[in-house]
C-alpha cells in the first residue's frame, strides 16, 4: 500500500524558514517523481514544485521561486521542501504527492503568522 | 501562472448525470489531456482519472473522462450522496514548465 506521510508544518512568523518532510513507503520511491502541492484555507489546490526521479531536474511555481528548495533522499524514501522568507499568503495544507497527482498524503498545515 | 477553467459549482439530482468541464489551451489539456482528482472536505485529493481516461483500480466505472480540443470533461453517472464534493483538473503545462490546476467544481447531489 503506498503510503505519504508529510511532517514538519507549524506556526511560523513571516520571514521565517520551515523544513517539510514526507516519508514515502509501499512503492519504489525512487522510480517516481515527487511533488508538493498545496492549498489554502477555503481555496483551491496548487502545484507548488516536483522533482526528478534522480533529484536533476526540479520545477517551481514562480511565487515560490528564490525561496523554496524541493529535494529528495532516495536512500532514505523521503522528499523535503525546505521554505525560507515566508509570507502570510504562503498559508495552506502542504501535500506531497507521488506523480504529482496519483498518491496523497495527509497533508501539513504551515501557518505563517505574526 | 494560468490555471485551467472550471465551473465553480454544479448541482444535479439524485440518480441523474453530472457532467463537469475543464477548458485550458494546446500547452496543457490539449498536449496530453488531464487528470481529474475528487476531495470531500477534510480529506486529500483522490485521483480519479489521468489522461483522460484511464481509471486507477477502485475507481466507479460510473466515472468516465474524455477530452475534445483543450476542454476535458469528466462525466458521473447514477449520482450518489456520497459524489458530492469537490472535483480538480490538473494537467502539465510544457511552455511553464509547471502543473496547472483548475480551479475546482464543487458538485452538489439534490
């Protein structure tokens, strides 16, 4: 059973750096590309960045250009998304998502906030 | 980035047919077609369909996705309380670079 399990979401204050994980098992992680995607309270879903089988190629979203790093540890089955100079609108449920649409996982929340 | 085009809302009644659409261009839905993703509240997206229609195991046969132009369409026959919720396109767009989503279609059975 493929299974994502993302972690690290909390309160940050604007300006701030939070590092998201999500631990992948059940499939072979390394034969996939991997995605965050995210959405707001109320809103839609968005495509916040993806990453290559081998970690070579990444993609972002322009918003989060210059601020988000996407990575991977295929060793250790897990995907990062590691956020600097956080804003308020950047508030969602983040998901990593196998594909990047074909498994979810639960999801975490990232409020950022003063 | 440009996202794909979804109604906001569709309602129908019980039993009857549900047809929601999704319009982007020739770099998006009509290059390699969309995937389609349902969420209840609460809860993450659920895949349903991805290009066009092919069907992930589990999925109703009541569900049937097809694409004509740059519109893809995803239609729900014999429509059941448990249809209600909201209903995602998604497709890779290849002059982004990127993935686009529509803005999803919040689908109520009377």
């Amino acid at each position: 059973e493929v299974q994502l399990v993302e972690s690290g979401g909390g309160l940050v204050q604007p300006g701030g750096s939070l590092r998201l994980s999500c631990e992948a098992s059940g499939f072979t992680f390394s034969s996939y590309w991997m995605s965050w995607v995210r959405q707001a309270p109320g809103k839609g879903l968005e495509w916040v960045a993806n990453i290559k089988q081998d970690g070579s190629d990444k993609y972002y979203v322009d918003s989060v250009k210059g601020r988000f790093t996407i990575s991977r540890d295929n060793a250790k089955n897990s995907l990062y998304l590691q956020m600097n100079s956080l804003r308020v609108e950047d508030t969602a449920v983040y998901y990593c998502a196998r594909g990047p649409v074909e498994y979810w996982g639960q999801g975490t929340l990232v409020t950022v906030s003063s | 980035q440009a996202g794909l085009t979804q109604p906001p809302s569709v309602s129908k009644d019980l039993r009857q047919t549900a047809t929601l659409t999704c319009t982007g261009n020739s770099n998006n839905v009509g290059n390699q077609g969309a995937a389609w993703l349902q969420q209840h509240q609460g809860h993450p997206p659920k895949l349903l369909s991805y290009r066009n229609n092919n069907r992930p195991s589990g999925i109703s046969e009541r569900l049937s996705a097809s694409r004509s132009g740059n519109t893809a369409s995803l239609s729900i026959t014999g429509l059941q309380p448990e249809d209600e919720a909201d209903y995602y396109c998604s497709a890779w767009d290849s002059s982004l670079s990127a993935w686009v989503f529509g803005g999803g279609t919040k689908l109520t059975v009377l």
